[in-house]
C-alpha cells in the first residue's frame, strides 16, 4: 500500500507521486504540477478580469495549470503590489517578454526563435534578460523543466543572454537543472560559459544540490568539470556532507584523491570564513500588541513583510506557505488559518493553543514561533522553516527508515513530547505529517492546534474525518485520555517509520477503528527484539497498563531499546541524522490577496482576535 492513501492533501506526496514524461536523460525526476505551477501560470487575454486571475491562481495552488484562452499572455506581476499596472495593457516590450516566459514554459523553441527575431518584429523583440516578480528569466524556466531545445534557442536567439542570472533565491539556471536533474541542459549550460561555482541563498552550488537531491550520473558529469568540492554552504558543509548515500560518497572522495585535494584540511581553513560571511546580526525584540492595519513598527511584522515564495504544506484549516522576510531575506514557514472557517466551528482556541504552546515553549525539537499577526480574514504564524519536508513525505519516498535512523527521531521527539508533559500539554495529534526535518535533519514537532487540555470533543470530530490511523484506543472509545496518548502515538510513529504504514491499518475506515481496538499488532520478524517489545509496550491498548503512564518519559527513556543513548547529547542535537532528500522549493506567484486576504480592509478591526499577535524576543 502506497503512503499516500493515508493523509489528506499532502502535497508533498503529490510531488513523489506526480513523474514527468518529459524527454531527458536524468534518473527519478520528482517533477509535480506543483512545481509547475511555480511560475506564476495564470495565463489569460489581457482583457479577462482579475476575477478570473484569482480563479486561475487558486488552481495553481491546489495544483493544477490552467491553460486558459486568450492571448496567453503570462500574467506575473502581483495586483496588490502594482495594481495600476496590472490593468494598464502591456507595452509592446512587456507582451513580448510574457510570451517567451510563456513559451519556455510550455517547450515552443520555434515560438522562442520567432520572438527572438529581428526580421519579424521589425523595432521590438522579446529580451532574453527580461525577469518577472520572482526574478525568473526564461532561461531559469526552460532549465528548471529540462528542455533543452529551448535552452539553446534562448543562447543562440537572445542578445547577450545571461548565463548566471539569479532569482530570488539566488539560483541560476544550472542551480535548477541541477536540483531537477537534467543532465542534458546542465551540459549545455556549461558549455555555453555557466559559472559552476555559483552559490545560492544557503550557499549550495549546483554540486551541493545535485548531491543532496541523490542524481549520480549528473554528480559524476559535474566532476568532470572539476568545480570546487570545498566550497561550503551557510551550514558550513561542502557537497560530499550533503549525503549519506555512500555511492556518492565514495564518487566524491575519488575526485578528491586524483586531484590530491584534502576535504578535511580545507575544511578547517574556509569554516570560519564562512561563517563571517553569513552571520546575522541578532535583533532584540519585545512582545507586543498589533492591531491589524497599524503601521508595524518596534519589530512588529505585518503582511507586507513577507514575501510569499511557494506552497508548503495544506492542512485542516489553512496552508503552510514558504516566506521570504523582505528586510533580512530569512526564510520562515507561514501557517495561514481562515478566521471565518475556525470562528464558524467555534474553534479559535485551538487556533490560540498553538499560538499560545509555540510562544512559550522553546526546545531543540519544537518548531519555534517568530512572530504572529492577523489580517481581518486570517490568523498568521511565522514559524522556522524545516527545509527537509515532513516525515510523510521522507517515509513515502523511502518507503520505509532503518532502524538506526528511526531510533535518532524517536529519541528526538520523545524529548519533545518530553518538554511538552512538563509543562502538561498533551500534543495528541503525534503523526509524521507533524514532524518536519530541518537543515541538518533533526526532528522538529509542528502543529500544535490540537495540543493541550481541554479540546478534546471537537477535536475528536476533526481527528475522524482526518487521520484515524492515528487514534489511540481510548480516543475512538471518547473514555478521556491523558498523557499516555502521546505514548501510544509515539508506538505508532515507530512502527510507521519501520514498517512503511501505521499500525491496524485497512483501507476501510470502520475496519481499521476496529483494527485499532482489537486487531492483532502485525510485527515484521526482521524488527530487533527489542523494537518489537517497546512497540508492543507503547501501543498498549489500555493506558493504565502502557509504558510511560507511571513515571512519563523517564519511564519510556529507561526501556531497552534506549540502552546507550546519551540523552543529553541527544538534547544537544549531537546524535547526527542522515540529510533529508528536500522536497524541490522553487519560487511561485501566489497574488497577496489570496493568501491575506483584502488589504484594502486592514484597518477593519471587528474580527480582530486580541492578545494574537507575538514577536519573539529572538527574531
Ligand atoms: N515549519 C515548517 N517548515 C516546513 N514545512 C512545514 C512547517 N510547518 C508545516 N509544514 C508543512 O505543512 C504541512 C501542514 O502543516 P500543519 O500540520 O501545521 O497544518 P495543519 O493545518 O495544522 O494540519 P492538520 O490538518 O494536520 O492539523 C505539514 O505537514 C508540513 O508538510
């Protein structure tokens, strides 16, 4: 059974799921509408209303391309950052640039080569340079999609056309062909004079992402071409500490031993170099109070200040959006909750649980809050971003996790739930979905609108038409639960990693409730004896019986499968997990309107919900 039966609207999984046919010559391409729709794809007549545009958009976001009739003129520039000019018509110049993005979108080298020819449009032709809102330029599409004929009429065809151009993550062309894989284009890039050094906004060169994203035929070809293997990334890794997979490994220490190059000596010399260069200067803010529409000030955060790069995640009542923070460039996770579908289900205290729990609770393996505001029509909670994707999408792309890896995020979570009993909130809605990787791939719990006491009726509602799988015994029964349940859903978690599914499960919803209360618990024979016993220990259907429920996680810490784990070097994130494949980020349109709603109605303060907005004295 594949994973993606399990969870609702993961769009990770679509990623996973969605394989391109495109023509090129590179291994597993991850390629999903999704990304697709990265590029700003409302396509339309000019003449077509803004109504329509937002229709458009809202396909692009739940991840369909419309194609639209029309002119299929490109529209890229966000309405409520330049409204006037989304109504002027274009110039002569702008139609012609719309069309080339249009046409690398859509692998039309004929289309490029007319548009790039002076013999038919006599004073104007498209300019090869030109960027949209993102500062994507046809030669970041066309590489990013592997289409190579477009790649080479935009070289051949354009004036003076820019190798290295940067889009707002920094990324150039060979950057995209090389996190999607494309070995033909990344060739021809290359060819064409590509700086095979440049680094992005985190510091990865092409080889870095090539390597994180695992493409070996395009790693040995980067080789070839001998790029510098000690530059470092802003986490102070080069490429070869980008992976586990040994073959790649072994590719790159290879390299370095014909070219007599010591990884570990340069190490040590460029380390703190790099670090200078991306230190940040920390900023002390206080806690406080913003009324929606007030001009933000003292570190206060608004709308505006956040630039909306792509769509993470989708949940219950809102989307997770990948942020860029305009003044330091920071890039945050933004949780969107639509005040009119929580206040309409009477549920703004869990909206206000989550905001509450993230505000105080700060600890290695918990998502930290940065900052929370609202608009009139939302709720907003800037949250660290965790590059790696979800343990949903980690375990449906690898099936399923050796034990060695599973056992560093059991210990890490564990801790957190850890953390979180101490101060007697119960997190209760433990699942992979829940658990996102960050840069150095160590788990970090998010979500949190379900935690704590006191919510547990409606939440039940919500849990059943959502994730069952995830249920512990006593909530199906509604006998009231307590701490034990996040015992029983860490048992869950482990099995899932293990095994590949969760526990009980069946595609049938009233069998796997019944699985869940009395089936037989399935344990695979190649599980160590250990792992077997803690999970039959924590899925231990009665909760006075369960491991956990006398003495909390000491007593969880002090089962065998734990033996000679150091928890205060697991505390201080030193147990070192494998890199996380990332899901692909690549820069989207979304318009401002769809994701805050109307900024006209700022000032409007009737739904206002007090005591929402938070700045962390960190951020
Ligand atoms: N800090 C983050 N960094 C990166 N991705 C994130 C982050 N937080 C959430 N996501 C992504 O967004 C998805 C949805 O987030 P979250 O679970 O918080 O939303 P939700 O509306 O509360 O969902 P649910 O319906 O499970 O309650 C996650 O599964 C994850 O893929």
């Amino acid at each position: 059974m594949e994973r993606k039966d399990l969870s609702k609207n993961n769009l990770s999984e679509r990623e996973l799921t969605t394989k391109t046919t495109q023509n090129s010559t590179e291994e597993e391409d991850t390629k999903s509408d999704l990304d697709k729709c990265s590029y700003i794809i409302s396509i339309r007549s000019p003449s077509e209303t803004d109504t329509k545009m937002q229709e458009s958009i809202t396909d692009s976001m739940t991840g369909s391309i419309n194609e639209g009739a029309g002119s299929m003129v490109a529209q890229r520039i966000p309405p409520s950052l330049n409204a006037d000019r989304s109504k002027a018509p274009l110039t002569k110049e702008e139609e012609l640039n719309h069309a080339l993005w249009d046409a690398a979108l859509k692998n039309r080298p004929d289309i490029i080569r007319d548009l790039l020819s002076l013999s038919i449009h006599e004073d104007f032709i498209a300019n090869t340079n030109s960027k949209d809102f993102h500062n994507v330029t046809a030669l970041h599409i066309a590489s990013s999609e592997g289409y190579a004929s477009v790649c080479e009429a935009l070289l051949d065809y354009g004036m003076n056309t820019e190798l290295d151009p940067k889009n707002v993550l920094e990324r150039t062309p060979l950057h995209l062909s090389c996190i999607r894989g494309h070995l033909e284009v990344s060739q021809l890039l290359f060819r064409s004079g590509a700086n095979i050094n440049a680094q992005d906004f985190e510091g990865n060169t092409p080889l870095h992402l090539a390597v994180e994203q695992g493409y070996i035929q395009l790693i040995t070809w980067l080789l070839t071409k001998n790029p510098d293997v000690t530059i470092m990334n802003r986490l102070g890794k080069t490429a070869i500490q980008c992976t586990n997979n040994n073959e790649i490994v072994n590719i790159i220490k290879e390299f370095c031993r014909r070219n007599g190059i010591d990884l570990l000596a340069q190490g040590r010399n460029c380390v703190a170099k790099i670090q200078e260069k991306y230190r940040n200067e920390p900023k002390r803010i206080q806690i406080s109070e913003l009324t929606p529409g007030e001009t933000p000030k003292d570190g206060r955060v608004g709308p505006l200040d956040f630039e909306i790069l792509q769509v993470l995640g989708k949940g219950s009542f809102g989307e997770v959006f990948l942020v860029q923070k305009r003044d330091q460039k920071t890039l945050y996770a933004m949780k969107v909750l639509r005040k009119d579908k929580i206040m309409g289900q009477n549920l703004i205290k869990y909206a206000k649980t989550e905001r509450n729990v993230l505000s105080y609770v700060k600890h290695p393996f918990i998502v930290g809050l940065n900052y929370s505001f609202q608009t009139p029509e939302k709720l907003f909670l800037i949250l660290d971003y965790c590059p790696g994707g979800d343990l949903g999408f980690q375990i449906s792309r690898e099936k399923k996790f050796d034990e060695f890896r599973a056992r560093i995020y059991i210990c890490e979570v564990l801790l957190a739930l850890e953390e979180l009993h101490k101060r007697d909130i119960i997190f209760r809605d433990l699942k992979p979905d829940n658990i996102v990787l960050d840069e150095e791939g160590h788990a970090m719990l998010t979500d949190f609108g379900l935690s704590k006491e006191g919510v547990y009726d409606s939440c039940m509602a919500r849990s059943f038409c959502g994730s069952v799988a995830y249920l512990a015994p006593e909530m199906i029964k509604r006998q009231g639960h307590g701490k034990a349940v996040d015992w029983y859903l860490l048992g869950v978690l482990l099995y899932e990693m293990l095994v590949g599914t969760p526990p009980y499960f069946s595609p049938n919803r009233d069998q796997l409730i019944q699985n869940i209360q009395s089936g037989k618990l399935k344990l695979p024979a190649s599980l160590s004896g250990e792992t077997k016993n803690l999970l039959k220990e924590l899925m231990q259907r009665d909760p006075n019986k369960r491991l956990g429920t006398k003495r909390d996680a000491e007593e969880v810490k002090e089962h065998r499968y734990f033996t000679g784990v150091n928890w205060e070097i697991v505390l201080r994130r030193e147990l070192k997990p494998p890199m996380p494949i990332r899901p692909i980020v690549m820069p989207a349109y979304i318009p401002y309107e769809k994701v805050y709603g109307d900024l006209s109605m700022l000032k409007d303060q009737s739904n206002s919900v007090p005591g929402w907005t938070f700045v962390s004295p960190e951020s």
